[in-house]
C-alpha cells in the first residue's frame, strides 16, 4: 500500500515544530510516508536567531529515521504562510497526486495518517468531495447521527488534504471574484457553515488579506465540492497562544478538542451534509448579528463598486 506524502510548512516556532513532528511520528504509517518540509526564511535580521534554531530542530528531525524519506527545502528569503503553502503544496502534488498538509503547530493523534489515507482513496475519483480535513470543531452531534464523518461547504486548514486535479485550477489571484459576489447562490454557499470566512474574503480581494485557504475554500464552494471531516478530531492546534503570524490566543472552543476521542478505525464513505450539524457549525464559526451586518456591508460595497465601474 501506498501512502500520500505530507507537507509540513514550519518557520519560526522550533517548539511547536518539535511537537507537532513527535506527533506526526507516532503515526504507524509514518515509516511508509515520505516527508516534504518547507521551511520559510526570516522577515528582517532580527528574527533570523529564531529561524535558525527552528531549522536546526527540523535537520535533527530527519536524522531520527521516523519517516520513509524527509526533503527539506529552506528558502533564503521570507516568502510569507500563504505563497509558501501555495508553492509548496504545488510542487508535492504536482509530483505525487495527492497530498496531507500540515503547519508547524497542529499536533495530531496517532490515527491521523491512517484516517487521511482512507480518505484520500475512498474519495479520489468522488468529484463531490474536493478536500479532506484532520480537525474537527468540538460541536456536539445530534443523538440520531450514526456516521463517522460530516460533509460540508467549509474548507478545513489544520491538517488536511487534497488531490492534484482539485488543487491545480484554484483561482489564486480571485479574477472571477466580482462574479462571485453577484451570484446570491454562491454566497449563501460561501456562508453556509459559517459567516466568519466572507471577511477573509473580502480583506483578500481589497488586498487587505493573505490567505490561501480562504481562496482555495472559495473554490471549493464555485465548483460545489464539499470537504469531508472526522466525527472527532484529529488535530489540535497549539499555535493559538499569540507565538504565530496569524495566530490568536486560544479559546475555550478551541481548547475543547479531545483528541482521546478520535477513531481508530472510523468507516469512511460519503454522507450527504447534515442540516443539524451545518446549525451547530454556523453558531461555532459565525460571530452573531454584528459579523453578519459587517459581511452584508461588505458585500453592498462591492456590487456599489462593480455598479459605478
């Protein structure tokens, strides 16, 4: 059997890096996989010592035998999360097919490899699926939901997978964008599990913003490709401690995932999206009355501009 390579993004956190590969490497299949590391250079001389230390801990990483093959590319210059994720997942599915991509602060359960694998193949060739994610928000499941997976319109950035001829065609540089706000269907999909990524998505498009996953899920959603999820998550990020670029300090959602509960051996096969589970997602991901007026205003701005073009 063959298994998808993983992508691990890393920069300046040689901690979270030492937790998030310890992890990784308590994966059974992690002796099968081979590893592709990107590591991003320093914004300015000052922070160059701590870039250092993390690249010293990602070499010594390698040395450990944990994995089948480790491939580090450094780059010389500080390209940013979003164009390094973008290049780097590129070049690894562009070679392979598929790929599991990680940054430096998601630390996972043992099951995780073997959950991300079983997804991969059981979808490949399943066009309504368009990606697979690790983390799970700790949303409580109706008592009648059997399945051990959920399917939705929201994209998932820690930990998670894809295949190349769902990647390959992303609009990067949003040129349809304008299309996409004049198509009332396509927003209320945009919106569907969670309000909170339209302000992402317009910071992106007024050049405000630097998210690749915000575009990537924007593509997702055009081509009506969902994203499938474990019951119980497999990821718990340990960056949300104000150490990272676009980290925030934690909270009790994000602190509330278990990751005792996770499956070993969950039954992977598509389900449709869940009407209950979609409600218990747009009130974790949604930021009340005040978010929606914000995305509404977003949105009239917009169409006003598009009008007086």
């Amino acid at each position: 059997m063959t298994y998808a390579p993983v992508v691990l993004f890393v920069y300046n956190r040689a901690d979270h890096f030492a937790e998030t590969f310890a992890a990784l490497s308590a994966c059974p299949e992690a002796k099968e996989t081979d590893l592709y590391i990107f590591a991003d250079g320093a914004k300015s001389p000052a922070g160059q010592e701590k870039v250092d230390a993390c690249r010293r801990a990602v070499r010594e990483a390698a040395e450990t035998g944990a994995f089948k093959s480790v491939h580090i590319a450094e780059s010389p210059e500080n390209r940013g999360l979003a164009a390094s994720v973008i290049a780097g997942v590129t070049e690894v599915i562009e070679a392979c097919g598929s790929a599991v991509v990680l940054e430096d602060d998601c630390v996972c359960s043992p099951y995780f490899l073997r959950f991300m694998n079983a997804a991969l193949r059981a979808f490949a060739a399943d066009r309504r699926i368009g990606a697979v994610a690790g983390y799970a928000p700790p949303i409580e499941f109706p008592e009648t939901y059997r399945a051990d997976v959920f399917t939705c319109y929201r994209s998932c950035s820690w930990g998670w997978a894809t295949w190349r001829d769902r990647w390959e065609n992303v609009d990067w540089e949003l040129k349809d964008i304008d299309g996409f706000y004049r198509d009332k269907t396509l927003v209320k999909r945009f919106n569907a599990d969670g309000t909170d990524r339209f302000m992402r998505l317009y910071r992106q498009t007024t050049g405000d913003g630097s998210s690749w996953s915000v575009r990537f899920g924007l593509h997702l959603v055009k081509n009506d490709m969902l994203t499938v999820y474990p019951r119980y998550s497999l990821i718990r990020n340990i960056g949300c401690d104000n150490s990272g670029v676009h980290s925030k300090a934690v909270d009790e959602k994000t602190a509330a995932v278990d990751l005792s509960k996770a499956v070993a051996d969950p039954e992977v096969k598509f389900v449709a999206p869940d009407e209950a589970i979609r409600r218990r997602l747009r009130e974790f991901y949604s930021g009340g009355a005040f978010s929606d007026l914000k995305r509404f205003g977003a949105r009239t701005l917009v169409l006003m501009k598009e009008k007086r073009k």
